[in-house]
C-alpha cells in the first residue's frame, strides 16, 4: 500500500491517496501571494458558551415559503471572515510550483512575482472563516486557518473589523481558538454533535473563495469518518452541503441554528466541491476549545501502547466472533498499560463499556479523557475475556498517537521468505537494542503471499505462535510444527512491534 504524501500549496494542503487518485484539500481558501506556492465536560473559566436550546425556536420558523431564511438570519452575524498574513522565508531561489509558469493560475491568482528570482522572505496572505462561541470574544476555526499568522484579522456582517489573536492550536484535531478584544458579540449556540443523522438538513456557512458570507444547504452524509490521514484525531461529519475554498473553520449547522461542526476539509478531483466535505465535530471542538483556554494546551489522556486493526485472519486466530477491537502490538515500558497489566496480543473490546469497533475508536476515547482518569478495559487474553482497570498518564509531547497503526503490510504465508540470523552486523544497520532477539528478513520473492501481504526485508521475526525464535533453526522448527494451519508471527519492524498472521495458500 502506497503512503499518502501531503504536499502544500497555496495555503492549501493536498493529500494524494492511491485510491481513485482523489485529492483532499484542506478549504483554506484562496490565499497566497501572486506568484508564490506553498506547497473534561464542564464550560472552561471565563468562557461563556451557549447551548443549543436557545435557538430551538427558530426551527419552528422554517416553512416552504421562507425555506431556511429565519436559521441563516441567526447564523450569519457569529459567522466571520479570518484573514491572516504570514511570513514565508525561502531556502533557495527559483518556483517551486508546477503551474509557476501557467498564465492562468496567474491571472487568477495575481500576476506578480513570475520571475525566477525571489525574495528568501514574503509575506502570504490567506483568507478563511471562523465562529464565534463566546459574547466575551472566544472563536473556534481551523489550525491551518491561522497557523504561522504573524497577523489575523476578522470582520463580522456588520462590517465591523477587529484584530484577533490566537489563545491557542492543535493541530492533532486542526482546531484553533481565537479572542478578540470585544464584548456582547452576537453568539452561535453550540449543539450536540453526536446527535448528527445521516440524512438530516445541514447548512454549511463560510467565506467561499474570500467572496463573503456564502450558505449551502445539504445532509449529513455520514458521521464518525476516520482514516482519512488529515489530522492525528478524526471523527468527521461527511456532509454533501457545498465546502469550498475559504469555508475551513467556518459553520456547519443544524435546521435549529445550532453548531454542530467545523468545517475543514473537503475531497475532490478539482479542488472545488464536489458533494464531499468533512467537519470536526463540535463535541470534540468545544473540548479541545476548554482545555486550551483553562490548561493553555490541550492535555490529553495517554495509554501507552501501539495498536493495530482486527482482521478477519486475526479474528479467528484469537478465536474472536467478529473481526473488531483493537490489537494490542506492543505496550510501552512504563506506561500506565504496563502498569494495569495490559499485554502485547491483547484485543481491546470496549472502554468503559463502550464497544471498540476499530482502532481508531480506542485512540479517540482515550485522548478525549483527561489525565488521571481511572478506564474500565474490557479484553480478550488468550481466548479469555476479562476487565481491567487502568489509570491514564499524560500524553507525552512529540509521542506517537495512540492508535497510529504499524506501517502496512502483513505476511500471511511464509513461501518465498528467506530470513538469516541477526547478525551483530545486522543488529547495527537495524538500530536494534541487544533486548531484540529473532531472525531477519532479508528476502521476500515476488508474487508470494507474503510478497502480496506486505512483508519485507528488515523485518525482524521474534515469535512464532507464541514461541520465541533467536536463529534461524528455531524459526524453521516452529514453522514445522504450526503446519499447514495458520500462524501468528510477531514482527519488529523499524522498532515497534506488530502481529502478523501467516495462513497458507
């Protein structure tokens, strides 16, 4: 499987992903320089933010004759225009943009700058929107909205423009939260997102392609959309309401007027709408929003251990029911799962009785609770279930997400595999501390099932159903003795660890 590769242009973030070729564009808008290419529950502190009963009243107002006019009435003035400069420096000189050259990107964009030469330091402008959630002057947008401004400024429908500055980002969730030095602003009630339906009316409201205030109405499509590689933290509302460019950070309400998500990104073969757009939900906004203004950061719970999907395979190797969960691969030493007892090849059912459908469920949950916070694991330990209890740590700065998956690929069959003992040469050009015992993978032959699954030289294979494996003797005597039936292997790879099940052709 390819890796998506995120490049920036335009104050637009591109992910290619193999699949259908599609693009997903961050909706950051329209900024940019002519001729430049850059590619927990409780209300904080001092935070007044409203609920969403207090526009309940206004879906009562919606009829075929004035169709959603009283809702956009009460939206649009807690919806505003963010626009934020910038200073880009460069290492060299030269365009760094395929379409550096083409007439109509300038045309469009503006004409400056075509030379080759440029200045090793610009200034970038960028246009977004934002909401406010606050009388007192606390916004909600997108991280890439606001990130690196050395400036930010906001206008509201009143024509009224105000600097604003950044109370704090994380970029894990893409949710950024302003203030401004204004009181008795007009506020957007904040709803309930995990009461978004697929199906029900949304209007998504923002400043489109820097145009101005701009509303389109659709459904929810889909929620809890994950695996998109946009940001560490995705829980997205899929809605077919227009996103365009200049809509990230702006509104997604309901036919109550209520916020129910921010808009962030959209996906697309042109770059402009095309029926899909993605939101951050507001519950996950509003919890980000109220650690970042009373913590100063966001601080979130950390379990300390790597996890990888359930698959079918795997399912009946752990002689599950159904392939769901998540597979414990590897527990960090010291952690609080190490502490609880938590082992590699346990499979994670539910927290705090809410079930684990897949991994990415797990890592949400988690960095949702606060440090401190005592979870109820339900697990399954050598085809035994059983609860136990664990008390989260505090993520550490610069740690892997919890829940990031091992990099892809399983070998599913061992035909074709040739691996050599871990030399003391090899050990040094693998990086592997002397606790690391098993056998190298130097070579995999093409068209194989273990070709076909992933598996690759450099892997380091410690054990075979359980027993571990020093040499190369070992690894062939556990082999014959699992047969023609499936195998669990467990595998190093690039220092984490990750089960992979071996079944026959």
């Amino acid at each position: 499987m390819k890796e998506t590769t995120p490049t920036k242009n335009n104050g637009w973030i591109e992910v290619r992903r193999p699949i259908a070729a599609m693009i997903l564009l961050l909706a950051l808008g329209i900024g940019g320089v002519a001729g430049l290419w850059i590619t927990g529950r409780r209300s904080s502190q001092g935070v007044n933010i409203l609920l969403s009963t207090a526009s309940a009243a206004v879906s009562d107002q919606v009829s075929f004759t004035s169709g959603f006019t009283p809702v956009v009435d009460r939206v649009l003035p807690s919806v505003v225009n963010i626009s934020s400069a910038r200073i880009v420096r460069f290492a060299d000189s030269g365009p760094t943009s395929p379409f550096f050259f083409d007439p109509f990107f300038h045309e469009f964009f503006g004409g400056e700058g075509q030379g080759r030469d440029h200045p090793r330091e610009q200034r970038e402008l960028s246009l977004g929107s934002g909401v406010i959630v606050s009388p007192d002057g606390y916004l909600l947008t997108n991280n890439h909205v606001v990130e690196g401004a050395s400036e930010i400024r906001i206008s509201l429908t009143d024509k009224r423009e105000m600097k604003a500055k950044i109370v704090g980002t994380d970029p894990r969730t893409d949710i950024a939260v302003l203030k401004v030095d204004q009181k008795n602003l007009p506020v957007l009630p904040i709803g309930d997102s995990a009461g978004a339906k697929p199906g029900q009316f949304v209007l998504a409201v923002g400043n489109s392609f820097g145009l101005g205030q701009t509303v389109t109405l659709g459904i929810v499509s889909a929620t809890g959309r994950g695996n998109l590689h946009i940001v560490d933290y995705e829980d997205f509302i899929q809605t077919d309401a227009a996103i365009n460019p200049g809509n990230s950070g702006g509104a997604l309400v309901d036919v109550r007027g209520a916020l129910i998500g921010i808009n962030t990104a959209i996906l697309s073969r042109s770059g402009g709408n095309q029926g899909i757009g993605f939101a951050v939900p507001i519950n996950m906004a509003r919890q980000v929003m109220e650690r970042i203004v009373k913590e100063g950061k966001v601080v979130r719970g950390w379990l300390g251990v790597a996890i990888q999907p359930v698959t079918p395979t795997i399912a009946r190797a752990f002689g599950l029911e159904k392939p769901e969960g998540a597979l414990v691969a590897d527990v960090t030493p010291g952690s609080p799962a190490e502490k609880a007892g938590l082992r590699r090849g346990d499979v994670v059912l539910s927290i705090n009785g809410e079930r684990i459908t897949e991994t990415r469920e797990l890592s949400l949950k988690v960095a949702m609770l606060a440090p401190g916070t005592t979870v109820r694991l339900k697990i399954v330990r050598n085809r035994r279930e059983m609860e136990i209890p664990v008390v989260l740590g505090e993520q550490p700065p610069e740690r892997p997400v919890l829940g990031s998956e091992p990099e892809p690929g399983a070998a599913r069959a061992l035909e074709g595999v040739e691996v050599a003992d871990l030399t003391p040469q090899l050990r040094r050009q693998l990086e592997l501390p002397p606790r690391i015992s098993g056998v190298v993978v130097v070579g995999v032959e093409p068209g194989t099932p273990a070709a076909e699954a992933g598996l690759r030289r450099g892997d380091v294979i410690q054990e075979v159903n359980g027993q571990a494996v020093a040499n190369v003797s070992q690894f062939e005597q556990a082999v014959r003795r699992g047969g023609r039936e499936p195998m669990m292997l467990l595998v190093n790879r690039g220092g984490s660890t990750l089960f992979v099940v071996v079944e026959p052709r």
